[in-house]
C-alpha cells in the first residue's frame, strides 16, 4: 500500500514560557535560543520526511514563525490561544492533506525516516481509529495520528497517553527511538543526545559544554 502524504502540525509555545524545566539546562546558552533550536530541528526532521507533504507551525512567537516559514512550513496563527491541544485542534482544522497527525516541539534528535515509519504503521492500523505514540518513559505522547474524516481529538498534557487510550485512540507499536524522544530536562537532553541531535540543539550543547569548561 502507498503511502499517503500527510499533514503534521507542531504546536510551539511563545519561547519566553517554553521548556521551563530545562531553564539552565545549559551554561552560558539562553533558554529561548534553546527552545527555538529544539523546535527547529523537530521542524527540519518533519519537512525531510518523505510522507509528509506539509507541517503547519501554530505559534504566536515571531521567532518561531521566521524560522518556520524559512524552513518551508506554513504558520498559523495560535488564535485559540488555549493551550497545546487547542493550538493542535486549529492546526489540523486547517490541514489540506486529509491524514492528519500531531507532533510535539521536543523531539530534536528525530530521524525523518523514523517519523515515515510510525506514520505508516498509523496508515496500515484499523481504519478509523487515531493512533498515539508514547514518549520514551510512557507516559506522554509524542505523537498522534488520524486518518481522513477522522477528529484529531488531541489529550497532550500529563498522563496524556492514558488520557489518549482512554479516547480510543489505539498505542502504535515500532522501535521508533528518536521519535519517542522528547526532551523536557536536562536528562532528556542528554539522551537525545547520544541519539544524535539535529544541527541547531547540537551546536547549542557543544556551547554549553564550551562554557561549563572554560568556568
């Protein structure tokens, strides 16, 4: 079966409130640069993705939306302005393509093959159902899936990926590491990174490495 071109939307929170648990994450590094960077390689690795045929960024940050236009993505304004699964619900309400998925801003080691594997399991899956992949601890989800006519009906937060069973929405199963991925503490950074960063998070950990050194 081919595969379907999909649209991925990737909510991205105004940087100055963004990651809050990696404040300080790394020395002498601003923490807006870093969430900027993590967004923009999950970005990167989204647009590489063969199965993708448009990312649709929802933000209100001035920085994210240059960067995401730069980077080939369409930008949405986060006119809900209600949190992660509004902006996610306005994203996939203006996809064109008709598969739809939801990705979160924290996965910067993903490997664009990776993203076409899970959304290929997703596509494969009982017809109608939406799919979730949970992160790396399993307990939130990093990714969620839904096909054509199908709501997106996202439960990102805590305990998100009971919240998404508990929905219907049905576990995808696949060795996807650096997809499962995300990075909310200075420990997740640290396992992305020996996953193997994408080029703007990496230069930002080679610096702070550089600082930590130097002081």
């Amino acid at each position: 079966m081919s595969q379907p071109r999909w649209a991925v939307v990737v909510p991205v929170k105004q940087l100055a409130v963004a990651k809050s648990r990696l404040r300080g994450a790394l020395p002498g590094v601003p923490h807006e640069e870093l969430a900027l960077a993590l967004a923009a390689d999950t970005l990167r690795a989204v647009l590489a993705c063969p199965a993708v045929a448009e990312a649709l960024v929802v933000t209100d940050d001035a920085r994210v939306a240059a960067a995401a236009r730069a980077g080939g993505a369409r930008v949405l304004p986060d006119e809900p302005d209600a949190g992660l699964n509004a902006a996610f619900r306005h994203g996939a309400a203006g996809a064109v393509a008709g598969w739809v998925a939801g990705i979160t801003a924290d996965v910067p080691a993903l490997r664009p093959a990776e993203l076409a594997g899970a959304l290929l399991a997703a596509q494969n899956g009982r017809p109608g159902v939406r799919r979730f992949l949970p992160d790396a601890p399993g307990a939130g989800t990093v990714l969620l899936t839904a096909g054509p006519g199908v709501p997106l009906d996202p439960r990102f937060g805590v305990g998100s990926a009971v919240a998404h069973a508990a929905s219907g929405a049905l576990p995808l199963d696949g060795d996807w590491p650096s997809l499962r991925r995300d990075v909310d503490t200075a420990a997740d950074l640290a396992a992305a990174a020996r996953l193997g960063l994408g080029p703007r998070t990496a230069a930002l950990v080679a610096a702070g490495r550089a600082a930590r050194a130097a002081g």
